[in-house]
C-alpha cells in the first residue's frame, strides 16, 4: 500500500479558509483518519507487504540553502516534503507537577510514539521562574526537556519540526489503520527522490504511481481506496502571508518547479520565480533568493525591488486578492497587535518578516482619503530590542499615513 503526497501543504487540522482568531481544531490527524476510514468502509481488513509514504514529487531537499542549525528544531525551520502532515511539526506540551519537587508533565501530540522523551523539568513552589529547554540534535528522534516549571503555572504548548516527514507519517498512518482493525503485516518505509538521482525523476514518479515492488496495483494503473482533494491555493497563501507560515511557502517554492519548471526542487522552483521576477521588470541584480521562506540568511533583496513588485502586483487582475491575502493591521496575522495610533479611516496592508537583527515591513496603505500607497521598510544588523525596531517601523508608516494629503 503507498501513501503518495503530491505537495499539498494542508493536510493538518488547520481550518481554512483563514479567520481572523482560529487557525487550528482539535485534530491535527484528521486528513489521514479521513482516509483510513474510507479504507476500513470498503473493507480493507489487512495489507500484505509494506505500508509506503512516497514524497518523490518534490525531491528529498528538506532544508533551504543557509537555514541556520538552531532553525531546524523549531516549527519555523520544519523539513518540506511532498507528504507534509501537520506542518512537520509534533507540539510537546508541558504542565507541572501535582506538587514542588515533582516532576513536570510532558506529552507529545499528535502521535506520541514518535519521539523518545527525556524529562528532567521539575516542578518549583508557585512565584518560582519558569526556565524551560528542550534539546533535539539534528538526524535525532530523541527530546530532551529539563529545567523548571512552577506548580501553578498554566503550562507551555512548544511546535518542533519532526525529522523525516513521509516517515512520521507511514508510522502514523499504520497507527490508524490498527487501530480501525486493519492489519499491515509488512513494514513501514519511504520512497524519496535523491537530488542526486534527478535523471531517474520520470521513472520514480511511474513507480510510485503505477507499480512499485510493493504498490497495490492492477493491470491499468494502481487502484486508489481512498484520496484527498486539496483547498484551493488561494487559500493557503492566504496562510503564508497571514502567519508567516515557512513550510508551506517552501512547498509553494517546489511545486512551481515541479508544475511549471523542470522538477520539484529548489533551484528549479527559483528558475520560474525568476522568470516571473523579469516579466514584472524587475532587475536581477536587485534580488539573490536561496529558499522559499526568506529563512535563509543568503537572501538578498532591495525595498525598491519589492516596491516595484508590489505596484506590479496591484495591476494584475490577481491583485486585488493578493492584498487582501496580506496581514491587516489591527485585525489579523502578524499585523494583529500593531499601529494602535492609526486614524482609524486608513488602512494597512503588510506582509513582516524577521530573523535576528532584521526587521521588515512591506506592502500597502490606504490613507483616510483613500490614496494608495506602497511602501518597503529592510532594516538589517540591529542589536537593539526587537520591539523597538518594530516600534520604528511602525511610526514610520503611521506618519507617511496619516499625513498624507
């Protein structure tokens, strides 16, 4: 039996379309427990030979090029795959113990099994400080929490990205097929595409659909028990733009190489951004992008590139719905909290972004008399407080806004 991802980023719990204060439910296993009951409805009762998670449609490429180490622990810096379920991540949550001296409490959602926990975090007197670390070495399945946690603390809820994404998901998977009574007597495994096998790409991708060694085929192609049609793309730009979600701007990198380009791959999902780049008129040498995420510390760009972008953008008849994929100040995504002294007629629409010393605002404003404004703001090697760069940024904008005649 094969699990085949096509680079649909949205197989999670998350809720679409985007809402203002509700990003997630209570099931981030729901896609794949869809799909295991379709099994069990058409009377699968057990699998005989391996259970396979192919992601062979995007090359086996999890990390951008200049992705810090720290980076590939956290939610932030997660693998992309084409098999991608709950965002590659595993939430480890934290509660203390009955009373000081005890130890905390540490669970791992969803599938526990996954990681190997090694909790030291104590439980302290209430008024101590909370001092939490979590430690996962990269290529590692094991967690290592310690440090300490009051006992009247309301807990922590901490994202960390997984290590191989299609195989997390052939061991969840089996899981829920066992548990619906579906026996697989073989073992779980992974079908990759190496970049360094990019030749063969056509003949894996006729594998994995058609008649691997261990597909449930027949004579015409393979027969598929159950399947799942993705959101419309729009909406989850709207995600990429609202949250700053990475993964699934990595994804959306990749699949314009496989779709459009010459393979599911990093360099040829920049091959078309370029391309598209140079018919917006932008100069080449005003951008240098390695990754799909702004991650990467090797990304390059000018405010003047990103403003030309921006008003080429509001001219096409996708601009309108580009903006409103945007964060909007005062009401949602990484805009929520911020510009409380703006006139309350004018409108901005922002897309931040933010690594260590570097704080970014670009995108549009309407002023109280409906005037259009585009704006970028790049500041790079600050040592100052983050907040109060932001807070800079923000006057910035809020003074070209509320001033403008």
């Amino acid at each position: 039996m094969v699990l085949v991802g096509r680079g649909d980023p949205t197989l999670s719990g998350r809720e679409l379309p985007y809402t203002t204060h509700t990003q997630r439910d209570a099931d981030p296993n729901k896609v794949l427990e869809r799909l295991a009951d379709e099994l069990a409805k058409k009377g699968v009762k057990y699998v005989d030979g391996d259970l396979i998670a192919d992601d062979s449609y995007f090359a086996f490429e999890r990390y951008g090029d200049g992705w810090s180490q720290d980076d590939l622990v956290w939610a932030d810096g997660a693998p992309v795959s084409a098999l991608t379920i709950n965002d590659n991540v595993v939430f480890v949550n934290i509660l203390p113990g009955a009373h000081p001296g005890d130890k905390a409490f540490v669970s791992v959602t969803p599938f526990a099994d996954y990681y190997t926990i090694d909790n030291r975090l104590m439980t302290t007197p209430t008024g101590s400080v909370r001092r939490l670390y979590i430690n996962r070495e990269p290529g590692s399945t094991e967690l290592t929490l310690w440090g300490t946690i009051p006992v009247d603390d309301t807990g922590a809820n901490e994202g960390l990205a997984i290590e191989d994404p299609a195989e997390f998901a052939a061991n969840l998977f089996r899981h829920l097929l066992e548990v619906r009574g579906i026996e697989v007597y073989g073992k779980q495994r992974t079908r990759h595409t190496e970049l360094a096998n990019l030749s063969t790409f056509t003949s894996t991708v006729v594998a994995s659909r058609g008649g691997g060694d261990n597909a449930l085929t027949n004579p015409a192609g393979p027969l598929v028990l159950a399947e799942y049609q993705s959101a419309p793309l729009s909406e989850d730009i709207s995600v990429i733009n609202k949250v700053s979600q990475n993964l699934h701007a990595e994804i959306l990198l990749r699949l314009l190489g496989r779709e459009k380009g010459t393979a599911g791959t990093v360099q040829a999902g920049l091959e078309v951004l370029r391309g598209f780049l140079n018919n917006a008129g932008i100069s080449s040498d005003e951008y240098d992008f390695y990754d799909g995420s702004g991650l990467s510390r090797q990304n390059l760009v000018t405010p003047h590139a990103i403003v030309q972008l921006l008003q080429y953008a509001a001219t096409q008849k996708w601009g309108a719905e580009f903006r409103d994929s945007l964060p909007v100040a005062g009401t949602d995504g990484s805009l929520a909290d911020r510009f409380k002294d703006l006139n309350p007629a004018a409108h901005i629409y922002g897309k931040t972004g933010s690594l260590g010393g570097v704080k970014s605002l670009s995108g549009y404003a309407v002023t109280p008399k409906g005037q259009q404004i585009v704006f970028s703001i790049v500041s790079n090697n600050l040592s100052v407080q983050p907040k109060r760069v932001t807070d800079v940024i923000d006057s910035v904008v809020e003074a070209a806004v509320n001033s403008a005649k």
